[in-house]
C-alpha cells in the first residue's frame, strides 16, 4: 500500500553525488497508462548557484524539497521541454528556463484532464487545481551552445528536437549529460515524421563522446547514471521500427502505435 500524504513521502531524493541529487517521483502511482515508472528531476549545485532541471507533475509541492537543499546558493531552473510531467511545479519557482521553442506552452495554464480517469485515486489530489497546472510566472527563453554558470560548475544547453521541438540535452564540464526525454530507457514517446530529427539529436549526443569518454547519461524517465549504449542502442532501435512495425498494438489511451524491442518500448504518434 502506498499512502503518499505529503512532499517528504512522495519525492525520492538521492544525494547520488557530492554535486548532484536526483529526485524522483512515481509516474505510475499517478497514471500507470503511460507505461513509465519514474520521472527523475536533478539538482546540480554549484558553488554559488544551483540548476534545478524540470520541476515534476505538480502533484506535491517541490519548492520546500529544493530549499531544504539549497545552503544560501541562488537557485536557477530549467525545463528539458513542456510536457506535464516536467513542468508540473513551475508556478512555484520565480523564473523558468526553456527552449525558445517551447517558451508558448508554459506560458498559458496546462490542462491535465485527461489524468481525470486514471485508475489511482492520488490523481484527485488534482481537483483542487481543476486538473490545471498554473504557467510559470516568468519565462526566459534559451537556446542552444548557451552556457549557465553555477561557479565551479558550468552548463551547456544542448537542443535536441524530435520528442518535442525544444526538447534540450544539458552537458556539465564534469561530464553529466543530463538527456531529458531525448534518451531513456522504457517507453519512448515519439512522432513517426520526426524520427530523422531524433536520429540526428541522438547521433549529436553520441559525437559529445568524442571529446570526452567519460560521460554519463542521466535520462528524465527510469534508470540514470547510464552509458554511452543507451544512445547507440536507441539510435539502432528507431532506425529498426520500420522493420518490426507488423508487430504494433494500438493503445486507445495514448492514442498512438504501441511497439517493443528488446530493450524499448515505443508509443508512436
Ligand atoms: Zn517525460
């Protein structure tokens, strides 16, 4: 039984490095229909600022779980793209990072209705907010080579179209490439006319290896802290779909061509 009363219970937070925390909460415990079972958020802190990257559903509040963290250090935060599951939180923090791209859809209230008939009761918690989440307050757009300055720590904004138009990739100088939903494990939610735009951000991510072979995937769906493998096979897998595409199965929720591999499932649209 899981009874998520509060912030504390619902959000996972792992100080998985000294610099880093990842904070995960259960997609699955709120809509099993979309087939993924975490959503992961990082924190990168820096010595003076610290980057919060994507701010979750929006089902319990996320800002009092980032300040207990912070120590004194401004806080900066991004979205990797406009999707619910990322930009939940948003109207809680000042100001929102995003792709230019994208800067439209979290401008206006997000509508959520469509979580209304799932079948975990924690989604009422929405009906305070009448299945809405409330834009961000201030939006400041972004693009790619941009570099966000944390003091010992610097970021690159990497943009990866393809999941969606301003989906963006953010590489530290300490080798973590956080992907978004660029490149996960589990289920890739994807558009059949825009697999070369993926296939190309992918092989864009890939080429990073060659100024540095140390660096580590950190994904927003299920497993991080992953290699190099996740972008090749990927890559492999999408290019591969047409040849099993005989084998796919409608999904009336997601309204899209559910499909599997060995090592992903896809949801094409
Ligand atoms: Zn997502």
């Amino acid at each position: 039984m899981n009874n998520y009363l509060n912030s504390e219970q619902w959000f996972e937070v792992v100080n998985y490095k000294e610099y880093l925390y990842v904070i995960r909460e259960r997609l699955d415990e709120i809509d099993p229909r979309f087939y993924t079972t975490y959503t992961n958020l990082y924190l990168v802190m820096g010595s003076h600022s610290a980057l919060l990257i994507d701010t979750g559903c929006g089902l319990f509040p996320l800002k009092p779980i980032i300040d207990d963290l912070l120590s004194e250090r401004e806080l900066l935060v991004i979205n990797t793209h406009s999707h619910f599951d990322h930009i939940g939180g948003n109207n809680e923090f000042n100001k929102i990072f995003i792709h230019s791209k994208e800067v439209k859809y979290v401008s206006e209230p997000f509508d959520i209705t469509f979580l209304q008939n799932s079948p975990k009761e924690i989604v009422k918690r929405y009906q305070s907010k009448n299945y809405t989440l409330r834009p961000a307050k201030n939006i400041q757009a972004i693009k790619d080579e941009e570099i966000i300055d944390l003091g010992d720590i610097s970021i690159e904004v990497i943009h990866t179209p393809g999941h969606s138009p301003g989906c963006i990739s953010l590489l530290t100088n300490k080798s973590e490439l956080f992907t978004g939903d660029t490149a996960h494990y589990g289920m890739m939610y994807l558009t059949k006319k825009t697999f070369p735009i993926i296939l190309s951000s992918i092989s864009k991510l890939i080429d990073l290896y060659k100024k540095s072979e140390n660096i580590e995937l950190y994904p927003s769906h299920e497993q991080f802290a992953v290699g190099k493998e996740l972008l090749v096979d990927l890559s492999e897998g999408i290019k591969n779909i047409d040849n099993i595409w005989d084998t796919k199965i409608r999904d009336d929720f997601l309204e899209a061509w559910i499909i599997e591999d060995e090592i992903f499932k896809y949801a094409i649209f």
